[in-house]
C-alpha cells in the first residue's frame, strides 16, 4: 500500500523534485549573469574621472542655479504640471481597467488550478480554465515588454502629438504590469476560507467576494497606488517623445540649454511625485 | 443520511489517501471519527462535503448519488452540509458579522451578497448565532482581533447560520487549549442536538471521542478499522489502532495512566480504570 499523505488542503499540490531544485540553479545563473553583464554593460567607473566628463557635469549644474522661478514661468508652467497629473492619473485608469480583468484571468488558483476545481473535469479544466489563463498571461507579458516609451512612440502615431497619446502608453504598459502583479496578489491568498465557502455552497462569485477580495485589497490597492506615483514620472519621460505634460516641457528647456529652467521643473516634478507619495501613505493606512 | 461505498481516493502525486472505505451514517447521529494522523480523515471529510471527488466508490447523501451532480446541484446539495474546520478558515480582515453571515452565501444571490458587504443583511440572525455560541458582543469586532478560540466560535456560528442537515466538524479543536476544547465540542454536540442535526466530528484526543460521542468509527491507513459504541473501544484497539505512531501512543498512556489531560471535564473512560 501507498505511502499515506497527511495532506492538508493548502499543501496538496507539492512541490516537485524539479521545483525544489529551481532555487539553487537560478542563484548560480543569476550570480553568473551579473558577473557577465559587469562586462557586457561596460561597468567602468574611472570613466567618469576621464577627460572633461565631470568638466560637463559642472556646467550642466552650475547652470542650473540660480533656478527660473520667475511668476510669468511658473504660470506657464502651471498647466503642464496639471497635464501630467491628469495624464498619470488617466493612464493609471486604464491600465486598472486592464489590468483586472486580464489580472484574473492570468490567476491560476480562480481558472484552473487548486481547491476550487477539485470537481471540474480535466477538458473542462483545460478548455475554460487552462486556455484562457495562458492567453491572458500572454497576453500581459506583450504589455509588459514593450517599453512604456516605445508605447508612447507607437500611440503618437496613432492618435498624435499630445497627452493622449501619454495616457495609452501608460494604460497599456502599467496595465500588464499592474495585471502580472494583481495575479501574483490572488494567488497568494489563503485558500482555506476559499475553500470554505466553496464548501458551504457559495458560486463562485461568492467565493471572490467574501474570500478573495477582503483578503487582497489592500495589496492590490498599495500597488495600484505605488504604480500611480511611478506613472507620474514615467509621464514626465513620455514628454520626450511629445505625449504633453512637464517631460515635453524640459525637453524644451534641455534642448534650448536652458538648465535652470530644467531644474524649476525637476523640483516641480519632485513636489508632485512627493505629493503623492504622502496621499497613497494616507490611503494605505486607512485600507489596512 | 451518508452512504459510503468502496471510497478510494488517490491524489495526483500517486498517493492513496482512502482505500475501499465503506460507511454509513443515519439523520441525526453523532460520530467521531479516530485514528492517527495521515491516517485519511480530514480527505474522508473532504469527500463527505463534496470539495474532493473520491477515485473510485459512491457517494450517496440522503438517497441522491452525487458523482452525477451539475455545478448548480453540487451547490444545492453543498448548502446542507456545514463543515468546521481545525484551522480558523474565516477571512481575518472582514468583521464577524460578515464572516457568520457567508453561511447565507449558498442561498443568497451575488447582488444580495454584495449588498450584504456595504450594509450587513440578517443582522439579527447573525446576532442569534453568536448568542448561541456564547459571544454576542464581538458581532462587529474585526475577525483577527479575536483569539483562536473564539474565532473558532464564530465559524460555529457561521454554520448555525448556514442551517445544514449535517454538520462535519474537522478536527475542531486541536488548535484552542484543552479547557476550551472540551466547552466547543459540548457546544457543537448541544447545538446539533437541539436542532437534530447530524453531526460527524474528526477528533484528536480519543478522551474527547469516547467522552462526548454514541459511535466511534477507528481510521487507519485509509480504512475504517472499527465501528462500534465507545464502551467497546478498548486499549487493545486503541493500542492497534495508533501502533507506530509515537505522540498518540504517548496520549494513549497518559490515559492509562489516569493522566487525563482535560482534567474532570471529561467522563471516566471506560476500560482505561484502574
């Protein structure tokens, strides 16, 4: 006879030799990859002391000061500082609206895997579970790879020059990012009160709203907030490339070597990302 | 009530967790279930509460077979059957009144449920509950701020809320202390008592087993190795019954011993006198 399991309900799906083995590999090739990215990368840091390299770190910063805080500056500047608000806040939207359908469709525990579908049959499990969970993972992973940035290039094409353009670049891109991570969130709940419900005849949806999501709001709602402050700086670089806001601001200023006009801007962002940062602080602590 | 026929049950690792188990438990009776750990009694009440599909073997519950059963009947049938289990499954960030008022959930519509979550429901009958369980005060408490044992009372109370035919109760209490076992399990026992409800419990301490129940089914390796009244439970089938495992043959000579850990709480056990 068998070896008996004490099997209790979270452990049923053990790790396989395979998997226990994963960690200690992955250590080697990651400590192998950074030794030979120190190459590849060109880590060198004596070439900052070479030539006039901090020669033109000095001028780029001396002229910065005295910084333009001139009032005709400040109010033109006014309106781009808002945009980039309005932009990042916009982008965070959509890419909520991605992120969470796609997040719970790329959630093993809710499509296929685990307590849940103990009873579903393996074609249905496969059919309605296993095949819409890859390609949503898949699906993620596209939005994830490709670089807000090079988003903001395609959408200036296609939608023009302006913020628009910036908001579906941050929507697409931080909402794969924001779905990779809300799936990550659900599948780390505790499965016992899941499956508790699931016992008591809850359907499904019972069982995401009493079970999954008081267990996962918080989280999901500390890194929505978290991806919203990285959404205002990555509003900023998407100016560059002419999706509005401060970025196309101190594009301008750079390229016209207007450098304390850069470093107005700079504190600006600075203030706004700062702001932020205390308001999700208040959010968190109030969900918590 | 339960009707079990050659139950195998077989995991996906290759394990084999039941083997060939037979039972069968009548409306309102009151079994405890012993045996060593690993021995396939928490799967055996996962398979009596419909979240595990048995291998091989038929399930019949009140003379309906359930391996044929749709989503929509599983649920039916899965509203009638209350579980407890050893760990506290409640949601620890929701208050008690919701965690007690998830009983509803097999009844309740999605809108209903959601609505229960800005603006609790049956506050009443979630007060009921409680009082029943001896702690009306921590309705609105936050579930974690409550100690093991009283969040152990408050799945009780979800279950009261549930109203089941049938009442599994997990191993119920091997996580609270000794004292308050024996109060949980004489609460459980009352309450399925008074409203004549089937009650099969999973039980640790064999004092408890043999103190509180009429029938005392012994599970090892996945068998039902005996079935009978607990004046016939003696230390030689007990000793059978635990050989190999250490901690329980320990617990088995404390209870030789007349050592009982639960202290005069419990009912002199019958074959263990000197």
């Amino acid at each position: 006879m068998a070896r008996i399991p004490s099997a209790p309900p979270a452990d049923r799906f053990r790790a396989s030799g395979s998997r226990r083995r994963f960690p200690y590999l992955f250590t080697a090739v990651f400590a192998a990859s950074v030794l030979f990215s120190l190459r590849a990368a060109q880590v060198d840091p004596r070439r900052l002391l070479e030539g006039d390299a901090l020669g033109n770190v000095a001028k780029f910063v001396r002229g910065m000061f005295p910084p333009r805080l001139d009032g005709e500056f400040l109010g033109l500047m006014a309106r781009p500082a808002i945009e980039t608000v309005q932009i990042s806040v916009m982008g965070t939207a959509i890419a909520v609206a991605l992120g969470v359908p796609l997040g719970l469709l790329a959630t093993s525990s809710l499509t296929w895997r685990g307590v849940l579908h103990e009873r579903t049959s393996r074609t249905g499990r496969w059919l309605l579970g296993f095949a819409p969970y890859a390609a949503a993972r898949a699906v993620l992973s596209v939005f994830r790879a490709i670089p807000e940035y090079v988003w903001a290039f395609m959408f200036v094409r296609a939608v023009g020059l302006g913020p628009f353009a910036g908001v579906l670049a941050i929507g697409v891109a931080y909402g794969g990012m924001l779905g990779k991570v809300y799936s990550e969130i659900l599948e780390n709940v505790s499965p016992r009160p899941l499956e508790t419900l699931r016992a008591a005849g809850a359907s499904r949806l019972g069982v995401a709203l009493y079970g999954l999501v008081p267990q996962a709001l918080p989280n999901v709602i500390a890194y929505t907030l978290y991806r919203w402050e990285c959404a205002i700086r990555a509003s900023a670089i998407l100016g560059f490339v002419g999706a509005g806001g401060l970025g196309q601001q101190i594009e301008l200023s750079m390229r016209m070597f207007q450098f304390d006009e850069v470093l107005t801007l700079l504190a600006i962002l600075f203030v706004l990302v700062a702001s932020v940062d205390v308001l999700s602080g208040r959010i968190r602590g109030w969900v918590a | 009530m339960y009707e079990l026929a050659g139950i195998r049950k077989v995991f996906a690792d290759g394990s084999v967790a039941l083997e060939d188990l037979s039972l069968r438990v009548g409306p309102g009776e009151h079994v405890a279930f012993i045996g060593p750990s690993g021995a396939g009694k928490t799967t055996l009440f996962r398979i009596l509460n419909l979240t595990l599909r048995p291998t091989a073997g038929t399930l019949i519950f009140e003379g309906q077979d359930v391996a044929g059963l749709s989503d929509a009947g599983l649920r039916r049938v899965r509203t009638r059957i209350g579980t407890i289990y050893q760990q506290q499954n409640l949601v620890g960030r929701l208050r008690v009144v919701h965690n007690v008022l998830a009983g509803h959930l097999g009844r309740w519509s999605t809108a209903t449920a959601l609505a229960s979550l800005v603006r609790p429901r049956d506050v009443a009958g979630a007060g009921r509950a409680l009082e029943q369980v001896g702690m009306p005060e921590k309705l609105w408490a936050r579930t974690d701020e409550l100690s093991g044992g009283q969040q152990q009372r408050v799945a009780i109370a979800r279950v009261l809320v549930q109203d089941p035919d049938v009442i599994l109760a997990d191993e119920p209490v091997s996580a609270v202390d000794p004292s308050l076992a024996v109060s949980i399990v004489t609460l459980l026992r009352d309450l399925s008592h008074e409203s004549r409800k089937t009650l099969l419990m999973n039980l640790h301490s064999v004092d408890l087993a043999l103190g509180y129940f009429p029938r005392i089914v012994g599970v090892r390796d996945g068998r039902v190795r005996f079935d009978l009244s607990p004046d016939r439970v003696g230390p030689e089938l007990l000793a059978e019954l635990y050989a190999g495992h250490r901690d329980e043959e320990r617990q088995l000579e404390r209870l030789r011993d007349g050592q009982n850990p639960l202290g005069a709480a419990c009912r002199p056990l019958p074959g263990f006198r000197k």
